[in-house]
C-alpha cells in the first residue's frame, strides 16, 4: 500500500461543547495518510490515477468549514467516512487537532485509524 498524504491542513470551524465556542470559529487542523496504490499513476504521469489531494483537501475545507460538531471526535470519523465515499482509498490515518484548546498545551485532539469497509 502507498500513502498520499496531507500536513498541517487548518479549517475554520465551529467545535466545541462550550456556548461561547459555538458562537465563534476556531481552526481545526489535520493531518491525513490516505492508503491507495500510485502504481498506475507512477506509469501514467495522470492525475486522474491517483488520490488528487487537492481534491480531497476542497471537500474537507468545505465540509467541516459549513460544519458544526461539539466533539473534534465526530468530526474526525465523518470526515473519514467523507473521504471514503468520494475517494478511491482504502486506508485512512487521520489526526484532528484544536490549536490551542487547553491552556498551556500547543494542540489537542485525536488520531484515527480506519479501512475500508468490504462490500
């Protein structure tokens, strides 16, 4: 299995379960591996032979931008299954974090690990 992968991709959003953060936005950034096999674009040179991160990063910029999830938790298991959908992977790593959330801490947040799911 290869991996395409994505850093340091912060969103704005509503989270959080307190009255004031759901009435603000604050960045959620994430890092994602997405298992796939590059082989045919490795031969191709064609875009449309691979996971095209720019695609996937537009559909989680809007998704959990016009999103409004309490927990980083629930957003980080829908936007996998997001990704599922509409992309051909069959692996997803994928850590959510909350920049500054707690103070004194750089980020917080959750790290998960998915497959998909056989037909």
């Amino acid at each position: 299995m290869d991996i395409v992968f994505i850093k340091e991709l912060c969103i704005e959003t509503v989270i959080g379960i307190y009255d004031w953060e759901r009435k603000i936005k604050q960045f959620v950034c994430i890092d994602l591996e997405l298992g796939t096999d590059i082989t045919n674009a490795s031969n191709s040179d064609v875009i449309n032979d691979t996971v095209d991160y720019k695609a996937v990063s537009k559909k989680l910029k809007v998704f959990i931008g016009d999103s409004q999830f309490q927990l980083i938790e629930a957003l980080a298991e829908e936007s996998v299954k997001l990704l599922f959908e509409n992309f051909n992977v069959t692996y997803i790593k994928g850590r959510f974090s909350k920049p500054g959330a707690v103070t004194g801490s750089k980020e917080v947040g959750v790290i998960i690990e998915r497959y998909r799911k056989k037909a």
